[in-house]
C-alpha cells in the first residue's frame, strides 16, 4: 500500500470520527441543554464547584452547552479543530469530575472519559485533509 493511499484512509477514518462524534455531542448532548434553557445551564454550570469555581453556574452552563453545540458542529466541518478539541476536551474532563464527585463509577463515567480521549486525539491529530481547516 502506498503511502498516499494510506494517508487518504486515515483521512477518510478521521472525518468519520469527526462527522459521527460530533455529531451524536451535537444531537444527544449540546440541543438537549440548549433547548431546555437556563434551568439545565445552572445544573450543568454548578459542576464547576469540583473544581473550586463556585460563581456564575449559569453562565458556565451555557458556554458548556455552546461548547457542546457549536463546538460540535465546528468538529463536524473541520473548522478550528485543535482548538475547539481541546475546549471539548475540558467539558469532558467536569463532567467525568462531576461523575466521579456525586460517587459514579469509572464505569458510569466511562462516556465522557472516552469522549475526552477522542477530542484530545483530534487536538494531535488535526481534522484532516476533508476539512475545512485544510482548505
């Protein structure tokens, strides 16, 4: 196998790992929060106190929220993907904190383990040659 065919197939294997993850943090994680509004962004936002930050649940609610929605979509097309990986990457961190503080086990938080395992590997390997940050 040459070495451009090979590199096509991690391309194709990257954007659908793009498409597919972004796509399911987009319609099962980010829109649900997004439509349920500021009582769900207070909740979410409130898992910041693990970690010390025990001001303004609402506003980081929403930006985990936005992060969840907009950010997904940005992974989907491949635009700002390094950066937007790694601030996926840090939701995912709170919320397996926040798993792991109400007395979850490494089990129960295993999805947004794997979740922030993926976006830190986006983060190293970028979006790919199907991207909008190739163009």
């Amino acid at each position: 196998m040459s070495r451009s065919s090979r590199s096509h197939k991690r391309d194709i294997g990257i954007l659908i790992i793009r498409v597919v993850i972004g796509g399911c943090m987009l319609l099962f994680h980010g829109l649900p929060k997004l439509i349920n509004g500021p009582e769900v962004w207070e909740k979410v936002g409130a898992a910041m106190g693990n970690i010390g930050i025990t001001f303004w649940s609402s506003f980081w609610g929403f930006a985990a929220t936005m992060t969840e929605s907009v950010g997904a979509l940005l992974i989907m097309v491949g635009l700002f993907t390094k950066h937007t990986s790694l601030v996926l990457a840090f939701t995912m961190l709170i919320a397996t904190i926040s798993h792991l503080s109400k007395g979850d086990t490494w089990a129960a938080s295993s999805h947004s383990i794997e979740l922030m395992a993926v976006f830190i590997a986006l983060y190293f390997t970028g979006a790919g040659k199907f991207s909008i940050d190739k163009k």
